[in-house]
C-alpha cells in the first residue's frame, strides 16, 4: 500500500499516523519528493481500510498494491482448485456444461430437459426455483416447490442440480441441493455470503452487473474467509451503454480471473446475451478463452414459448453446440503453453 | 406496449400470440408497414413479461410505453407523498436534514453527535450499526450493539433515528428504529423489499449503484405492492468512469424522481463524494435542484479521525452548511412556479 | 418510428405535427389508449429527427423502430461484403491477419516486423504514423516520414498496409496507403468521416470507446453515404468499470454486427486488453465468435522494449497463435449452420 | 509515479530500467517488501509514459501520483484564472450566462434571440453553424453562412458571440468568433487542439461523454502547450445506463476541476438533460455547486418548435431563471469560506 500525503503535512498527524500503522506491524518507507511525500506500507495491509486512511486530512490519496484478497489469491495457492460437485468437478483442465430451464416448471418439464442435456453432455444440471424479478408483479418461481422438483430429475438421470438462493432464510430448502448459485443481484450480499461460507456445499458465485474483478473475488473471500473454500466464480454479463445485449459478456474476465484466483472460472453465455441466436457465438468464444465451463439454458418445448425466456436454446441446438465446444476446448487447452 | 414484429411472422405462432394476449384482456391494434408490422397493446400490460415476449421467434424487438410501476407512479397520485418519521415528517415542501456519524462506535460519540446535529437543525439522527463492507476483514459494525446505543441518543434528544438493515433476520432489532434504510446493494434484495413491504415504518431506499430510475421506482414498489406505502427515495451517487470521486451524485435524480413519482427524494452527498470538501457544494446543488432533504455524515472528533469516514463534515461545517441550504431552499422552493 | 403523445395533447399542435409528417410522405396510424396515445409511422424516417419529434410539447416519448442506417444495413444487403485490400481481401469466409507494430520506428524495424508477420500468415501490414496520445508530452508518431517507411516495406515484402488518418489535412500523404484506418478517438469525427466518403480506398473504422453498434454503423452510414462503401468495422473495446484491463473487449460486437450489417468485423485484441498475455485468449475469442480478421500488434524488439506497447506479441508468440487461429476458424466457420 | 515490480524481477531488465529513468533525470527510491518491491520515482515524471513502463517483463503495475498535466494545474498556477471574451470575462467570482439557440437559422431568429437573451442578463450569444450530428441525412447547420448571420447579432448586440468548430480547415471562417468551442465529441480530437493552442482566442472546450476530470484536463494542457492559456472548461453530462436524461450532469466536475485547475468551469444543462424542464433545476444545481457560468439554449418560437431543441427554454423562462440564478450565486459565493 502507498500512502500519498499532501504538502507539508501536519508533523503531529503524521506521527500518530505512523505510530497508528506500527501498532498494527506495518513497516513505513517513506519516499520524499518536491513536491510531495509517499510512504510504502510493507507487510500485511488487508485489515487496512483504504477509506479510513484517505479520511485523513494529511493524506491526498492511497494506492493499493497488493490485492485485499488472501484466499482466492493465487499468488498464495498456485495450483488450480478442482471443485466438487456431486459425482463430477469443475475445473482442472475438463470443460463441464451446466445446462438447464431458466425457470423449473413441472415435473415432464425439469425431467424431458434433463434427460436430453444429459444425453449432449451436460453433467450437472440448472433450473430456476427462486427467481429474482425487476418487478413485483412478475412470476417469483415455484420456490420450494421447485427444488422438490430438481431432486426429482436428479434422481431420475443422477446429475448433481445447482439452483440459486435468494435470502439466508431459503437455506434449510437446500439440503439435496448439489451447488448453491449466488445470482447477481445478490453478489455483495453480505450477509448471505457469510452463511455460505459455513455451509459444505460449493457456491456457484456470479459476477455482479457492474462489479469488478476485485469486487467478485473479494465476495469470494466473504465465502471462504468462513471456512468454505469451494467457490466457481461465474462471468455473466456487465452493464455497458449497449442495449442491443441485455448484458456485454466480457470474456476477457476469464483469463484474467484464473490469472489472479486458483478457482475456476465459467460464463454464462445465456443471461450475458439475451438472445438465444448469441448463446452459441459466445460460448465458443468463452471456451476459445480458457474457461473451465458453461452454464445455459435450454429449454425443451419451442411451441408453447411463452414460458420460456428469449435466450433459451433448443436442445438439438444444444447438442450440436456441445460437439464443438469439445474440439475447441481441446485446441485450445492442449496447445496453451506454447501460446501463454 | 409496442410489439415489433419479425419481417413475414409465421401466421400460427402470431394467432397465439394474439389469443394469449387477448386472455389477459389486452387490446390489440396493429400497424403494417413496408418491411415491419407493430402491435400496439392496449389495457393493463404490468404483468405482461418483456423478456417472455422477446423469446418468441416472432417478435423482434418489444418497447414499452406505460411505466411498469403503478403504486410509486405519480399518474396515479398527482398529490406529493409526505411520509411520517417519528415527531417529525419528510417532503410536502420542508427541507428534512438527516444527520449523524458513518457507524455508531460509543455512548459518548453517538449522543454527542446527536447533540450537535440537533442543535444545528437536523431532525433525524443517522449511525450505521451493520455496515455493509467490501472486504470481510474490515469492520462490520457494532450490530445489536450500534441500534442499543442509537436509540439512548433518541431518548436523549428526542430525535428520530434511522439505520440500514442488512438481512431479514435482522427485522426484530429494528423495533425502536423510526426509518429503516435499504443500502445501495441491496436495492434489488427482493426477498427483504418483499418482508419491508409487510411492516408498519417507513423505508428509505437507496438507488443501487447502477440502477436506472426505474429500476428504482420498482424496488419501491415491491415495497408497496406488499402494502407499505410509506418509501422515501435516496440518490447517493452512481458508479461512472470516474475515479476521482467514489461515486458520481446524479442531481437530476431529484427533478426526475420527483416528476414520475409522488414518493420524496433525498440526497446523501457524504457518500456521493467519498471527500468531505464536496459535501459542501453537492449538499447545496442537491438543494437547488429540488430535494425534500439530505442525509449527511457528521463526525465529532477529527483528531482521532482514523475512525471516521472521509467524506464526515465537522460540527461546525454542518451547521454553517444548514443556514446556507435554509436560504437555497426557500429560494428555489418559493420561485417554483415562475420557473417551471 | 412510434410517437408517444402526452395525455390530453393540444388538437392545434397535433393537427400541425400530423400535416408536416404526411407532408414528409409518412403515413401515421394511431392506437388510442386509456392514458396514451400512439402514433406509428409508416415509410422512410430515416431524416426525421428523433430529438426535434421530442421536442414537442404535445409529445412524451420517441421510439425508433427501423434502424437509421441504410447502406450499412443488412436487410437491404443480405449479402456479406466483401473489402478488397491492395492484393488481398477482408470477408467472405477467410480469416484476414493483419500484423505490425504499434508505432513505426524506424527502416529496419518496420521491413523485420514485416517479413515476420508474413511468414507467420499475416496478410496486411498495420503501422502507426500519426500517434493520437493522451499527453502532448508524449512521443506523436513519427508521422510523414513513418508512412515513407511503411512504403519501404510493403515494397519490400508486397504486403499492403493500413495506417491511421488524425485530421482531413493529412490525407494527401494517404496515396500509397491501401487502407485508411479511423481511430475510436475520431469515429464521430463526422467531417473526416465526410472526407473518407469521397476516397476511393476502404476505410478500417473502429468503435468509439463508449459508442453502441447503432452509432457505430451510423459512422460507417456517413462514408458510405459519400459513395465510399468499402468500410470495414472493428470492435478495439469499449470503456467498462474494469480497471485490470485497459478496456474491454466486447465480444458479441462481432455475432450482432455481422447480424445487422453485411460489413465485415475484424478485432483489435490488442488495444482491447493492453496486455500482451491477453492477446492470445482474446483473439481466439474474437475468431471463435466468427469474426472476419484481426489486428494484432507484434513487436520484434523485446530486449529494448521500452518503446513497444504492453500489448505487443513477439514474432514467435504470433506465429504459434496464428496457427490455432486458423483451426478455431475452420471448425467454427465450416459448421455454422449445424448451430444457427 | 510508483513502478511495483514483479516478485524476482530478471536482474539484467532491472539495471536497464534504472539506467534509462535516470538518464532522463529521476530519483528512484526502492521500497522491499516480502512479495513486491515498488519503485518511487521522484522528478519530471510527465513525459514519462505510463503505458511503454508497463509493457516491461519484469513491472507488474504502475501507478501515478503526480497530475500528468502542468499549465492547467492548480498547484503551479493557484490563483483563478479570468478568461477575457469579447467585451466580458468568465471566472473570478463573477457568474457568466451563455445563451442563444441550438442552431442558427435565419437573419430574424438569431438577432431575435439575441436582443431576448441580453436583456435578460446574457453577456455572450452562443448559435450552432456547424452542427455535430449523429445521422448523415439530419441539418448539418448553416455552416460558413451561420457564422455570418451570428456576426450580424453580435453587430445588433453587441454580444461577443461563442460556435463551434469541427475540423482544423474551418477556422478561417473563424475569424469574428469571439470564443471558439470544441464540442464534446471533438475533446480528443488532438490535432485539432495543437491547431488552437497556436490561435489568439479563448477556447470553450467540452467535456467528452466518457472523459474523466484528467482527460479533459489533459485536452486543456494540448491547447494550452501551444501557448493559448485561454481556455474553459464546460461539463455538459456524462453518458451513464440512465436513459431517460440524454445525458447525466455531473455536478461534482464543478467542484472537482476548479479545486485540481486555475481555469473557469461552466455547465451546460441543455444538453446534459435533453429535456426542457429539466433546465431550470440543473441551473440552480450547477451554480449551488459553484460553477463560473452556464451555457443555455433559448429558442424564440415555441410555435414553429420542430426546428427547436427539445432542450431550449424560451425567453420568459431564461428571464426568470437568470433572476434565481443570481441569488443562488450570491449565497453561495459570499459564503464561501464559511463552508470550504
């Protein structure tokens, strides 16, 4: 951490700051310019408040150097995380698809697309049982009655389910539950972020609409600060001036996060788009960049559409898609080294 | 609603659609030009799902017309809301000063801060109990702990206190709080709106930091729609390319806000800024612009100020501050009409 | 384009607003609801202003319907465009590597670069003369004398090249220069635009920083409109939130651009990212979501790198991704029916 | 500027790097840490690029600590800047009203306006002749004729008179303009600004839509290295998510670039908003938060308003609104020290 100060700083303040930063076993280097005055921070900053310090009426500005996260970070754990989910794993060098309704609506429903992902190559499956809404009025999902209904199509085809939670209060509905997602809207849902991290399950963490790298993997430090270390964080689309998409995937997330985190990283092409003509385009791209896995949604009845949400693929489509996500992956993931 | 259709629907799909809107009791009125043909959807279209009617492989685009919110909607209630905070009221053409420290850390702090707020013209007290933190190894609040010590400064000084809670599970401590506040990241927690919506005090909203007027306007009503009518809405600053300021304060929140919906808006400048030298000026743009009141940050103690937050104004400041906003409100608030 | 009138509009205003749009030749039919009434119009209103419609006091909202461009827009040129460039061509189904440095720095540097980017595949020497930086204290290009040398080259090795216009004033040195690039600083330079219009050379037209698809290909509108209609477009990415990366790359302007316009879309991974360990994962992004080429800084210096940009390839680097490129291409392109 | 090294940092590349900072002058004072080591870098950092120091193997980041720009620095300049125009000035404590219509469009309109506006209190006429326009096919302004008519009022007037310029090859027809603007999309057009900064003018430059505080104190340095200290500095809305404003005001900049420069800021609330009633509000806000003067749109016939900006206020309401606006500036500008 870098602690820029004004001119002439007041020599009581900065005393107190400087006694205030040893009592806390920081080592202060102090770089004296012209114009102004930087102190180096050197050992272990995270329990330092940036804001706190920039409070400060002697301070001008406060850069961080070393990144406030400690458990995602791969500088302290190198080795890619293979996470656990049910009989199969995220990560390690395999590519996983996630696949599924956006919303679970009946038994033939949640069973019919189960089936048919399963068959393409999906190994864990998805369905909307909570479902976060802009607008009071709209379908809230069938909620408890929508994880009765995902254990079903578990036990039917033995994929391992993922459904999202909405309020620490749901948490007891997830005992069958194979992985916990954390939409969106919830990700510095702090609250909620400290109950996953004691439950032993893994947390499938998305991105928030206009969070950062450092944002996502410092709520991934919310879970595994409690004790959870089985975070898959998720790049699902940012806000960005295009209306065209409802959300700009932005792929780069993916290198760039398994560069800073141990944890493996999947895309959500489905949400990111909107539109079920992007979902293949984007997944080839999110798996040409690296990433551990998908999660999309299929839908399994074109006919009666209504229900379905626009960014749905039909499962032929799915299929097809599948196949040739395996022949990127496979170039891509062999060939890395020699790239890098 | 507007439905733009695909070049040459498939004449099947379009009959159903226009069945099911037409079960919904929606009027339909078409336009057919050259290369596309509209729907114009007549009638209630509140429940109708954007995104559901995007999916269909007819449809190429859906704009809506109407507001989706019915309750904040200024349409339907011309007259401005004034909402009821302990002794003391928001909007109906006073100027509502909310003050206090960042986060309650003592007896002797919260009651001295109270004191002096009051003196200078603050009619609610402010303090942060749980504290919503990007990291999890940053301090969290005094929780339980904080709402015990605010409400020995509402006894003391006959002030109103408002908090932010952060989970449901929180609620019952809430008992003696006279607002409850919904943080910024928490906008768009349906689940705790839902619950906010069924209890008997007022709520202080706080847009989210990416969200649209809208998507504001809807998290209110999911308030109301559970039949808590009693919302003030509170600009703090959204998230821009610039890194200067924590958040950028969108004055044109006020005048917008207050045109579509009978709800109050206030202005929390403290966060806005993140530098105690723009509160000053924000807290007077945000005046002059139109709001029924602002939230600001006080701290009493700047020489161990590592505590306080760097956007907290000194006692002093607030006072002289208060005369100042006094004269731009009457002068902005009595010209109105000449103005328009 | 559909006109939103206020409740209860003025019959005067409205009967002028009716007369001067038929007098334009558009046909209006309106949809009479409770609270509104719309008015779509039917014909050409791609000269109808949608701000001055706005304007009106009898008006609430302007929705536009049929994009704004014409030459650029697919549905009046369904078939891919293809830009011939000096000995080669962009789209069509081929893959198009354009390689060089990020500034000309000298003879010898410019022919080594060139020679190595043609054997590796590349087919278009890029090379910047005219530097568009943010400080006028940095290095400006080495403007007139660096096209001489990008001359030099392309005779030595009989690649065409590409290199960036800043101002109108500078384009009699453009002669021997086979494509003009516009920099996203300058793509609502509307009066450069203008000129390129009238220049029988194709034009390489990057995305403004913050610029949407639409005003993108409004841009291109305005050389095609001069009679130019050899424009290429290229996503170079857009200003995020995100600090990591320089900007962010956005992927789906590849699939939506080909989408609404029979232009070809090429990448620039390397501006995008401003990181060099970035470019390989973000080409084969940008060539997995389909697109027609990309431009890619290469450098072939790395010992004396201080003047080459952050995002550069060495001349290995490049050839190794240049070979899975061209796999990534062939089993995207080959099966893009199978998954539509 | 602080270089952070990446941990065990090739010895060679480390010795190169300092050899070539000293050379150009810099004191470098190295701080060890266990992880990092961080380089600060004391003198003349401003031609140094930030850019080329991260493009080296062995850096992992590079922050700056001093403001990249130098004659628009406050820090070296601290008194406020007055910027003659014509007969008049902005800056220093006086409050300056712009106005006049979007576009000049006849001999009658703009003198009309004109006479209007100046008895309301207006010391500069603004009217565009070259007109920015997104579309090819919209009104490009009357061009070199508009210029013409807008001498004429200034004739009739005596208001020195303020339009802008879009390419370097106009501004003969420059040469009665009194105040020359660069508009928003043209703030980094540099080539442009290196052609002002050799003109005997004062320069209005406008904030880019997606420009920060440093960016377009960095376009001001372009004009001002020529040797034009003559500019100000216009903050004219920002683009955000929000839609339902054209563009997001952004009134901190007026605190902000006055605290960081010497020279005069102005706002724009015309186009900022977009909309007509929102003018007034925005007025009052920008002037509370202490800017130097407004730029407004005023069109004299409500009647014929499709040629009219949706922005434009129409005399009676600039009459009232200049009146409010002097009081505000009275209150806020006596009492300044009070507040600080």
């Amino acid at each position: 951490m870098v602690v820029i100060l004004k001119e002439n700083p007041n020599k009581t303040q900065l005393d107190s700051l400087v006694s205030w930063l040893q009592a806390k076993g920081i080592e202060i280097h102090p770089t004296v310019g012209v114009h102004q005055t930087i102190l180096g921070l050197v050992g272990d900053t995270s329990s330092i408040d940036i804001d706190l310090l920039n409070a400060l009426d002697i301070v001008e500005d406060v850069k961080r150097i070393q990144e406030p996260y400690k458990n995602a970070n791969r500088k302290f754990h190198p080795q890619d995380s293979v996470i656990k989910v049910g009989n199969t794993a995220i990560g390690g060098g395999s590519l996983t698809l996630i696949a599924g309704p956006c919303s679970v609506e009946s038994e033939d429903q949640i069973i019919s697309v189960a089936k048919s992902v399963k068959a393409s190559g999906a190994t864990i499956l998805r369905g909307g049982a909570f479902k976060p809404r802009t607008s009071p009025y709209s379908f809230q999902g069938l909620r408890g009655e929508g994880i009765r209904l995902l254990k079903l199509a578990k036990e039917e085809t033995g994929l391992p389910i993922v459904t999202e939670i909405m309020d620490a209060s749901q948490l007891d509905l997830f005992d069958d539950v194979d992985m916990i997602q954390v939409g969106a809207r919830n990700m510095q849902n702090f609250e909620l972020l400290k109950l996953l991290g004691t439950v032993d399950k893994p947390i499938l963490l998305k991105r928030g609409l206009s969070a950062t790298y450092e944002e996502l993997l410092m709520s991934a430090e919310y879970i595994m600060a409690g004790g959870n270390m089985n975070v898959v964080l998720c790049e699902r689309g940012i806000r960005t001036f295009e209306t065209y998409t409802r959300n700009t995937m932005d792929v780069s997330a993916v290198p760039v996060l398994k560069k800073l985190s141990h944890l493996p990283v999947i895309v959500d092409p489905s949400h990111s788009a909107g539109r079920s003509a992007l979902v293949a385009p984007l997944s080839c791209a999110a798996v040409a960049a690296g990433a551990d896995g998908l999660i999309i949604e299929v839908h399994n009845d074109p006919e009666h559409a209504l229900c379905d949400g626009p960014q749905s693929l039909r499962p032929e489509a799915f299929e097809s898609l599948a196949k040739k996500l395996q022949i990127i992956h496979e170039t891509c993931w062999i060939n890395e080294e020699e790239v890098g």
